[in-house]
C-alpha cells in the first residue's frame, strides 16, 4: 500500500481506479488537490489502487454552489491522475468508504483483490482513451398565447385547413430533425471506439436573438462517445461539416475522462449516499 497518512479507523473518499504506477513506470503519487484542499492519496494492492482522500464517515452536503466547487475539484482530481497513469475508471461523486472491524482502507484493499481481475481489464480497455461529448438541439418556438375573439382566425373549412397545414408542416420539421439526428448518430458511431446515449433533459428557454420570440431548445441528440486521440480530430471535422437547418445547435465538449464509459462494479460497502439536494450536479 502507498504510504497513506492515519491508517486506523476512518472513512476514504473515492476518486477512481488507476494503475498502481504511472506511465514512466513509477508508483502514482496524487498530484491535484481533492475536495475543499484535502491532500489525495493513492491506496494500492498488487497493480492498482484507488485515488482517495482520508475524511469524516459521513457525506458531503451544501448549497449548489458549494457542490458545484466539489464536483469541479473531482473533476480536476480525476483528470490529473489520468493523466498520469494513462487510464482511470471514475467513480461518482460522494463515494466513501468507512471502516468497518478493520480500517477503511484495508477494506478498499481487499476490495482491491476480490474485483482485481475486473478491475485491470476494464483499465486496460479504457487506456488512452478519452470521453467526447455531442449534444444536437432544435430551437423551437413556443406555443403562443391564444388568440382574442377580436383576432381569432374564422371558422369553418379555411380555418381547418390553415390548421391541418401547420400540422403537416411542424411534422415535416420534426421527421427531418429526426433524420438528421439519427445520420449524426450513426457517423459519431463509426468514427469512435464507443458511444453511450444519455437521457434527455428538460428542453431549455430563452429569447431568439433579437428578443422578440420566445423560443424552447428541444434536445434531439445527447451522446456520449469513447475515442482515441487520433479520432478526436475528424470527429470534430464531421460535425463542423454538418449542413444542417440554422434552427438546429450541436454541442462538442471533451476530452473528458471515461465517465459514461466506467462500467458497473460491484463496490465495497460505502457511506449513505447524501440527501437528494447533493445529487442534482450531474456527473461532472
């Protein structure tokens, strides 16, 4: 085990996986600061270890604002020991271990040896490659406000004709939105070693750029995509290349480490997770 500061009863905060040594062959040291300055450390057993820092066998909770900073000093943690060691598998945000009969980390130890060959595998897997994001939106107007009996438009049949026409019309849009999403898709999957669909989330609001229309940005495409360095370059080509409607945005963020692309582990014992509240930052 990497010399780590009160070995007795405590609690660890967990960061993520990484091989026990970094890419010049030499033990990982830890070299960003963890959540609120905390100093991290590196607990190993046989040829990886997990990034943690030693705290109080409770979760972290505050305000948005304070889980924003933790979640942004995660973030630098994990991506400076990838870095390092060429790999890492993340793990998510207010995940620690307490010590049970034995020390918290002699529990991440043993954890360590029973999931070792699981473990090395997947940071074998994910070695050298990054995490890019894509996201496709549709700016929308909003519905408007109905209209007075001064104004209404007249009854009858011109009336149900008008209406069936912008029906036709706002499917049109939609089948051609869907198309173009489902075309990108199928790029970004050729062109990386991976790809993992998020949830949508909720349709965001605001003024078109003049102020005047309200306008709803509906989320027709949020991917997750695993690549090399090599693929990053015409990833970002393709989707500069799009001719796509100008109500249609895409999004290119990254490189990110693995996040979506850590798999599922069965984890050792870990601390209630924090109140609800601590859980609506996301990931990153």
């Amino acid at each position: 085990m990497t010399d780590f500061p009160d070995p007795g009863h405590t609690a660890l905060y967990l960061y993520g996986v990484v091989p026990s040594v970094d890419a010049d062959g030499e033990p990982l040291v830890a070299a960003a600061r963890g959540l609120d300055g905390a100093n991290v450390h590196v607990v190993t057993s046989r040829d990886i270890g997990v990034v943690t820092h030693v705290c109080a066998p409770v979760p972290y909770e505050g305000d948005v604002a304070q889980v924003h900073a933790w979640v942004l000093a995660q973030h630098e943690v994990v991506t400076s020991a990838r870095a390092q060691a060429g790999t890492i598998l993340p793990i998510r945000f207010n995940s620690i271990v307490a010590a049970t009969d034995s020390p918290a980390a002699q529990v991440l130890i043993d954890w360590l040896d029973q999931s070792h060959d699981q473990l090395a595998a997947r940071l074998d897997e994910l070695r050298d490659r990054v995490e890019l994001g894509v996201q496709v939106f549709a700016e929308r107007a909003s519905p408007g406000v109905p209209a007075s009996p001064a104004t209404a438009p007249a009854r009858g049949r011109a009336y149900f004709q008008a209406q069936l026409g912008q029906r036709q019309e706002k499917e049109r849009v939609r089948a051609n939105e869907a198309l173009i999403a489902s075309s990108v898709f199928g790029e970004l999957a050729a062109l990386s070693e991976g790809i993992v669909v998020n949830p949508k989330r909720p349709q965001r609001e605001g003024n078109d750029t003049a102020g005047s229309a309200h306008t709803a940005a509906q989320m027709l495409l949020d991917v997750a995509l695993l690549a090399l360095p090599d693929q990053v370059g015409p990833i970002g080509e393709y989707l500069a290349g799009i001719a796509s409607p100008p109500e249609l945005t895409l999004r290119f963020t990254g490189p990110w480490p693995p996040y979506a692309f850590t798999g599922a582990f069965d984890m050792p014992l870990l601390v209630p997770e924090a109140s609800d509240a601590i859980h609506q930052q996301g990931s990153t």
